[in-house]
C-alpha cells in the first residue's frame, strides 16, 4: 500500500527510485559479462526478491546476506568472497558509496543512474581504492518494475542508468571498462 502510494504520488524521484525494480534484460547484460562461477550477493533484494530469483534462475550462486545477519543492509557485515550485484535504493547511494569506502575489500557491480560518475563521493572512494572502474550503459532508456506486480512501468525511467563496477582495493574490474548494453 505504502509503495502503491508513493508511486501513485510521485514524491521526489530518489524515493521512487528506491524502489523500482530490475528489469530481466539489465539483469542478463551484466550477468552476461560476468564470469558464470563467480559467487553474487544481492543485499537491497525486495520483498518478492525478483533479482535474486532471476540470477538463480540464470544458475547463478547468489546470496541475499550473510548466514544469521539482519535484512536490514546496513547492520549486515560484508562479503568480500561475493561480487555485491545490485540495484541499490537510489536514494541511499550516497551512504553505499561511503559504506565501500569503509569496506574496500568488497567488490560491487551497482545499478546507478550515470550522474553519480560526476561526484566528489565516487572519485573519493576510487582514489581511496587505488582503482578504475567499468560501466555497463544501457542505448536505452530502462522500463523498471512497479514492485507490487513486477509489471514494466509505462514510462521509461527519467534518467540515464549504467552498471558501475567498484573492484576492491588495488583491484581490477571484471567487466569490460566500458561497453554498452540492451535490455
Ligand atoms: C531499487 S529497489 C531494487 C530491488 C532489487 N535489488 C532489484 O534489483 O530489483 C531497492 C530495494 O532495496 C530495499 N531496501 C531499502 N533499504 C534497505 C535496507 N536498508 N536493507 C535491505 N533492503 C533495503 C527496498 O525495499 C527495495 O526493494
């Protein structure tokens, strides 16, 4: 009710950023790209958890948290033996960013809307890392999901997205530096 609301509503876009979710499509690009054996977690992964039922479906070994931890992300520990592969709350990316900043050991493939390539909070944490990262971009403008049905939304989402990769500290990326997707 609270979701069907706030979408009816339109409150400011990072809110209902929060809460789109992941269409197949921008799924299977990055999952594409990523080597098939390598271990996902999905910590923002929504009441029907959709993403993470795709990534299983695509035979993939993914995670939602650690054993025992909370849902709640940021109570949870990290998981540096997992690539974090998410699309986070639009809304929060900030605290994730500085979360990474904290945890460098952790790599993470993020959903992000491209802007976020423009902000002192990135370049602080790939200085801090002493590392470059890769961007999967979408041709297109992506169509979300309205999270109570997981039914494409009519409109495209307003602003540009990509699939920023953060390797860990000292690290390399997985995915290609910079390549475009469909979806
Ligand atoms: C943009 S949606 C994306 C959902 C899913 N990751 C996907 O790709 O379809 C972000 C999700 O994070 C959830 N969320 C927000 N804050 C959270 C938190 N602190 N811990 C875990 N999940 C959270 C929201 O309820 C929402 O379902």
């Amino acid at each position: 009710m609270y979701t069907k609301n706030l979408l009816k509503t339109g409150e400011a876009h990072a809110r209902t950023g929060d809460l789109y979710e992941t269409p197949p499509g921008a799924l299977d690009a990055v999952l594409e790209r990523l080597p098939p054996a390598a271990p996902l977690w999905e910590p923002f992964p929504g009441e029907a958890r959709r993403s993470t039922q795709h990534m299983r479906a695509r035979g993939r070994d993914v995670v939602n948290k650690a054993e025992g931890a909370s849902d709640d992300f940021w109570e949870q520990p990290p998981l540096p033996e997992r690539v974090m592969l998410t699309n986070p709350p639009f809304s929060q990316k900030v605290r994730l960013f500085r979360w990474l900043q904290e945890h460098p050991a952790q790599r993470a493939v993020l959903l992000i809307p491209v802007e976020a390539l423009q902000t002192a909070y990135l370049d602080a944490l790939l200085t801090a890392r002493g590392v470059r990262p890769a961007l999967l971009y979408f041709t297109r403008r992506l169509k979300f999901l309205e999270p109570d049905t997981g039914e494409p939304l009519r409109r495209p989402f307003p602003y540009g997205v990509g699939w920023l990769e953060i390797p860990p500290a000292g690290g390399e990326p997985l995915l290609p530096a910079l390549s475009p997707a469909t979806a």
